[in-house]
C-alpha cells in the first residue's frame, strides 16, 4: 500500500491522529513540528517496533490538529487518547476506576470522603488508590483520630443543624478553629507528614495539661497514641526522611503492570499498581515513559523525587512533558527549577495563592502600585496592598514594578505577610526581567510570571517565546480575573492620588496657606470641591475667620 501524502503536513506543533481504511484511528502523538515527526515514520530506516511497522502499514489517512505551543499538544494528546483510546497507543487503563480521597478545603466545614471523579473547583485530592479496602481503612482512620464531617453531599441546612444537635459525633468540633485544626492534620497524614502531626499534637497536649484542661489533653493524647500505633505498622525503608516514589515495571506479553511505592518522610505508606495495554513490541523505555506521560501530570498529589527502573536517555525531556501538562491543567504557570536527570524530579505547588501586580501613572507623575491576592482562586481583599512608588523617577514601569516587588519581599518589614505560590506581573519580557533581576534569590522558590495585554500570553523567566492561554479556559479566566483586579485596584489608587496632588498643589499656590491649613481642610470638607462650595462661615469654624476669608477670595 503506497504511503500516505504528507507534503500538505504543516511545520507547526500540533496532534496527528493516524487512522485505517475504515476511518479509525490507530495511533495519537503530538508533534513540536508536525510534518519532520510524521516523516519519520515513513522513512525507509525509520527504527520502529514490530508493532508500529504493523501500524505504517494500516495508514491511510493522516489528520492534524494544529495547536499554539507545544505544550497544548502535549494536553490535547492526552485527552484525545483518554476519548479514542487507539490500539496502538500504549493505554493506562481508565482512571475512572481509580478511588480519591476528595477533601473540600472550599467549604467552612470541609467534608472528607472518597470518590472517583475529579472536579476543578477548588478543593483538594489524594491519591488515586486502586484498592478500595486500602481507602476505607485509611478513611476510617482518619474519622478516629480526627472527627470531620465525612458525607459525600452535604445535607441542607435545617437538616444539617437537626443532625449536628441529635448526632454531635458525626460531624466533629462545631468551633470552626478547632475544625480546621482537623482538616489541617488528615492533609498532613495524607501527605506522609506525620512528625509534623506528632509534633504539633505533643506540644498541644502539654499546653492543655499545663492550663488544667485535662479533657482537651487526654484527646490530644488519644490521638497521639492512635498515630502511633499506626506508624508502627508502617515500614521504615529509609534512615532518611525522604519523600519519593519508586517505580517497579514487570511485563507479560501484550500486558505491563508499573508498580509505585510511596515513601513519605522514609517510611512506606502505602503501594498501588497500574496495568497498561498495548504495549506488545515496545521496549521498556517506551513503556516506562508513556506511564510518566499519561499518570503524573494528572495525579493530584506530586512529589519532588520519582526513582524509575530503568535509565530514561530523555529524562530531561520526560521532565519537560510532564511540567508543560501540569502547569497548563492546574494553572501551574511555574519558573523552571534545575533538575537532574536521574532521578526525574518534578516540582510543583498547588496555587493556593496568587499574587498580581500592576503599575498606574500618567508620564511618571503620581505613580503608583497595586498588589491583589487570590486565594483558591477567590480574591482576598484584605491582602490587597497599595505602594507609592518612591525611588523612581520619569516613565519608567519596570522600574517600579521592580521597587514595588522589591518592597514587598523586604523580609524585615513585612515578616506577617504570607508567601505566594505564584505572582502574576501585569506587562512584558521588560518587566519580569528586571524584576527577576533585583530580587535575585529572594524570589527563587516562587513562580512568576508575565502577562502581556495583547492577546493573553504568558512570559515565564528565561524563555523567548511566551505561552498563549486558550481561551475559555479556566486558565485563561483566572488571569483575567487577577489582571483586571490588579489594574482595577492601581487605577483606582492613582486616580486618588492624582486628585490629592491637585488639591495640594491648588491650595499650596494660596498665600497664606501650608501644610497645616491645608490638611485641616481637606479633612473637614474632603475635596477641593467640598471646599469651593463651603460658605465662608463654615471655613471660619476650622481655621479661623480670617484665613476663611482669604481662602474664600482666592479659591
């Protein structure tokens, strides 16, 4: 059978789907130039398994789908598999049976339950677990120690307040601190953080016994104790507390099963294994990749360190794949960290919170930034900051971003002032790179960003070509969002500002009239206007009769 035209292929990143006689599709890849990839398959020394050789030869319709970056091929690949599911595409089977633990850390009273279906709306996932009695222990352990509401749909209202008075125990403490204190240590356990657990516990206990309130300390004690029977079971692989995964593989005919270990803080706390198909005539290497492809960027949880069982030649590049996926799923805009080959390491936080910064001024004259803090994607205008730009001088944006920053991460005098997971900077290259530059170090562990006006791109630290946002995507609405609220929030500043300058200056140019004079003033009638329209009586009862008629006359 002759091969399939492909000089019609474009020279852009995309998705190829190959697809039979008959209209199925056989094989998805993505591609960083579609028509060099696809080539390669058609070349008389083309090196490809026996399977894919068996595959070229069932081609006979290529078709494309041509994305902006990369890194979108790389997600819409994966979602075209998880829909097609192609024959010759190496396949891990459906996450749809996989079991999460789901708390809802959106919620005043989070619930904590398990559950098979991943939404985006703000709360938090563990797992995914292939054993459902492994779930329901865990669970069952975490409703002894530390009582939370564990209902998968909450009840209404007036039901909820009925069941709350009649079954106290089912729903934990009702002081919301307490509550939280709860949640706090189920996503420490979850997270294999239990010396942090332990800790925090002992010193609880003791500050109860010592205040005499045996009956708070006698629970922190139940609670220590119950851990630690636990963590008895638990075997301890490493002196170290390190936290990883480690990956085993073991094949049989069309089948192979990758096996992951998680070592929290050295102990083993808990293994699942995961079946793939079609993987008749890979090799190893294939095999090992297409899991890191098709399981970490989706997994809720993710760890710094994966030990795999084979060396990986693309290490580097798998580390790429796997970042591109997840930043653009969890809108994990994130800076590149440096990583070695072997193991693949992989860093990333969850965007708890975002913070977004804009500069306002007209020709550099009553200049002015603006700081806005999202949190779980909601803003939290109690954070907000105002800063008035203070060392530069002229038109110069970059430059006050870069003092703006530069303020914000002094250290000493904002100590209370929490660290974000991400910062959104409004504007180009210009900006983020001398804000990067000023702040050195002091940013080192925090992502960041720049969001260009013009049609939505992202420029990320040390990259020429930007990311485009997709539109309508929950990405895309989120910067928005902090972009607008960012701007809004300067404009706002500035204009005040700007009208306080004037007043200043308009009042500063009457004879007669300083700083004093004026301050009273402006807080007594609050604008130029109010004192333009105050009579000349009312001028006198806060500076005098004779200085109200002077300003009277003048103004």
């Amino acid at each position: 059978m002759p091969s399939p035209d492909i000089t019609h292929l474009p020279a852009k990143p995309g998705v190829y789907l190959y697809k039979n006689a008959t209209g199925k599709t056989l094989y998805i890849g993505k591609a960083r130039i579609l028509i060099n990839r696809v080539r390669s398959y058609f070349q008389k020394r083309a090196s490809l398994s026996v399977s894919k050789q068996r595959m070229v030869r069932e081609i006979v319709q290529i078709e494309t789908i041509v994305t902006s970056t990369e890194n979108e091929a790389l997600l819409l690949e994966a979602t075209l598999i998880k829909r097609h599911q192609p024959p010759y595409n190496i396949d891990l089977k459906d996450d749809k049976r996989f079991l999460y633990i789901k708390i809802t850390v959106n919620e005043p009273f989070p619930r904590v339950f398990a559950t098979r279906t991943i939404l985006r709306e703000g709360a938090k996932y563990f797992g995914p677990y292939t054993s459902a009695g492994y779930v329901r222990y865990t669970l069952r352990t975490l409703k002894r120690l530390f009582p939370h509401r564990n209902f998968e749909k909450p009840p209404s209202t007036n039901n909820l307040a009925r069941l709350t008075e009649r079954y106290p125990e089912l729903f934990g403490p009702q002081d919301e601190r307490a509550y939280a204190d709860n949640i706090e240590y189920i996503i420490a356990f979850l997270k294999g953080k239990f010396s942090d657990i332990t800790d925090v516990l002992e010193k609880r206990m003791r500050r109860a016994a010592e205040s005499e309130h045996f009956e708070t300390a006698a629970t922190y004690r139940d609670n220590l104790e119950g851990m630690k029977r636990m963590l008895e079971r638990q075997q301890v692989i490493s002196p170290n507390p390190e936290t990883y995964d480690l990956l085993g593989l073991a094949r049989k005919n069309d089948y192979a099963v990758i096996s992951v270990l998680y070592v929290r803080e050295g102990k083993l706390i808990g293994k699942q294994d995961f079946a793939l198909t079609n993987t008749s005539g890979e090799t190893d290497r294939t095999v090992v990749s297409s899991f890191l492809e098709q399981y970490y960027p989706t997994s809720p949880e993710h760890v710094k360190t994966v030990y795999l069982p084979i060396s990986l030649p693309n290490a580097e590049r798998m580390r790429r794949q796997i970042f591109a996926l997840q930043h653009i799923q969890d809108i994990a805009f994130i800076s590149e960290d440096r990583f070695s080959e072997s193991p693949i390491s992989n860093s990333r936080s969850p965007f708890i919170r975002i913070e977004g910064y804009d500069i306002s001024n007209i020709s550099g004259t009553s200049a002015v930034g603006s700081m806005v803090v999202f949190e779980r994607g909601e803003p939290a205008k109690k954070e907000y900051r105002k800063f008035k730009i203070k060392t530069v001088s002229g038109s110069n944006d970059p430059a006050m971003m870069a003092e703006v920053l530069d303020r914000r991460f002094s250290g000493t005098k904002h100590p209370g002032w929490k660290s974000p997971n991400l910062i959104i900077l409004d504007g180009g290259k210009g900006q983020l790179s001398v804000v990067t530059k000023r702040l050195g170090t002091r940013i080192a562990e925090i992502a960041i960003v720049a969001l260009a006006k013009r049609e939505e791109e992202l420029f990320l630290p040390g990259k020429s070509t930007a990311l485009r946002l997709s539109v309508g995507t929950p990405a895309y609405h989120l910067v928005q969002r902090i972009r607008d609220e960012a701007h809004r929030f300067a404009i706002g500043y500035y204009r005040k500002r700007h009208v306080q300058s004037v007043i200043a200056s308009t009042l500063d140019s009457l004879p007669g009239v300083g700083p004093k004079i004026r301050s009273k003033l402006l807080k007594a009638f609050g604008s130029l206007e109010g004192i333009r329209s105050a009579g000349e009586s009312e001028l006198a009862s806060v500076i005098g009769a004779a200085k109200a008629k002077k300003v009277k006359q003048l103004i």
